[in-house]
C-alpha cells in the first residue's frame, strides 16, 4: 500500500527535513511506502552531479526574484522548483517489492524504479491530452509532438521536457523524485541550464494544453497511476499524523518524529 499526503506549498528546507524524518521511519519499519505531493516555493537545486555555471544567474538576481538556491544528494544536475510545478516524493523500500514467479521477493532495482516513475508521469500527461515520452540516454519526461494531442498550433514543435526527476537511495528506501510543470512560470528556467541540457527548451501541462489544469484532477491522476504502475494500493490520508495511525493505531500524542517534521518544537528549526 502507499499513503499519499498533499502538504500544499512549502519551502525546500521544510521539505528535506521531512523527507530524511520519514526515510529514518521507514528504514525502521515504523511507517509503510508513503508518496508526498506538494509545491515548492522558488528555488533552484543542485544534485550530486551539479555543475554551479548551470546556474545563469547571480547571487544578487537570485536573491532579488525570491529564489532559493540548495545543494541536496539527489542524482542529477541543476533544477527549478516553484509554484505550478506538482512536485512528488515517493519514501519507498524497494527491498521485496516485487516478486518473481516462483514467488520469491527481490529489490527493485534504481534503473527499473526512474523508469516507473517516468511511466507514472507519461500517463498522467497522457489524462489531460498531452503525448509524452521518454528520450533515449535521458532522465525524465518529455512532450512527443510526433504524436500530436492536446498541443495548440502556437506551441513549439519540438521535444521540451516536461518533468524533472531525481532520486535518492540510502539502505533501499528512496527519497526525492519528481517535478511535473503544470502551470509553472517557465520563466524561471532562463535563471539556470535544465538538468545541464542546453538543445532542449522546457514546457508545461497548460502550455502543451492551452487550458487551465484542474490541480485536483491533477493529484488523483498522479496518485491513480502511481498504484497501476507500481502495483500498490493507495490509501489516502488528511494529514502527517495519520501516517501511523494506519499502522499502529490512531496515536494519543503526534507521534514526536511528526511534530519536529513539521517544525513544532523551535530546536528542531535552528
């Protein structure tokens, strides 16, 4: 089964010190497979393999936009982040989780794991008419204008990358993921080099459409097609401190790991 919680916007720190409490969960057994979808306010990420001339623009030009710039272990290289981007964090143990046919349990290897989470978004942009696919020595997700969909003549008619992915593993239990550009300002991506990528440029669902994006809609097609493509069920859940109450039952006390996630004690924020 994977819980999904929608935590709305939040900052990146916010986001990093929630995803290493929930890993720490996980590895523990404490929590099962979770799937965080959020929005991030402005920020730009540089991955393990990040080069800082990737990023265009000054200190000063980043500062002045409200643009945050963090250096972080997941894969990949320099990324933008902001509001309009759907992004998703899976926290999943990938030891067992698939099983071959003589019933055996085996892990699921990082390869095979980026490629489900590159089919999840395919379908997902395949729901609101927009034809997606994959590019050969490429991570993530990109439009195919070679099989045309909800595309409107103004748009461009090339490959653009329409979601980012970058992942990171410790002990089998994933962290980071994705970012899907929905309605996002595109022109946030003129401050770096996407991904180090300089021939392809970078859409969005509402640019491929022309229409509004439904941000419900939206979540319901990412979490439906996380269970088809990864085989789980999903539980949906209202809040953080629900997360063990499927578990273990509903806790008389948030659970303390919970409340410094979310930054209730002032230690845990210094």
């Amino acid at each position: 089964m994977i819980s999904v919680v929608q935590l709305g916007r939040i900052d990146y720190a916010t986001g990093l010190r929630l995803q290493q409490t929930l890993v720490d969960l996980r590895k523990a057994g404490q929590i099962g497979d979770v799937l965080l979808l959020l929005e991030h306010t402005p920020v730009i990420t540089l991955g393990r393999n990040a080069r800082r001339q990737n990023v265009l623009a000054s200190d000063q030009e980043l500062a002045s936009r409200g643009v945050e710039l963090f250096e972080c272990d997941r894969g990949g290289d320099v990324t933008f982040h902001g509001p309009g981007q759907l992004v998703g964090y899976p926290i999943f143990d990938l030891h067992g989780f698939l099983t071959t046919p003589e019933g055996a349990r085996k892990t699921l290897g990082a390869v095979e794991f980026v490629r489900r989470l590159e089919e999840v978004l395919i379908r997902a942009c395949a729901d609101f008419g927009v034809a997606a696919t994959r590019v050969p020595g490429l991570t993530g997700v990109w439009t195919d204008p070679q099989a045309g969909g909800a595309r409107p003549p103004s748009a461009a008619e090339e490959q653009a990358k329409i979601a980012a992915i970058g992942i990171h593993i410790s002990r089998g239990v994933t962290s980071h993921g994705f970012a899907l550009n929905v309605t996002a300002d595109l022109d946030y991506f003129k401050l770096i080099i996407p991904c180090g990528i300089v021939s392809r440029p970078v859409t969005s669902l509402a640019k491929e459409t022309g229409n509004p994006i439904e941000w419900t809609a939206l979540t319901e097609s990412v979490t439906r097609n996380f269970g088809r493509v990864f085989s789980r069920q999903i539980l949906w859940l209202e809040t953080l401190d629900a997360l063990l109450g499927h578990k273990v039952g509903v806790p008389l006390k948030v659970p303390e790991e919970i409340r410094r996630a979310r930054g209730d004690e002032d230690t845990f924020l210094a």
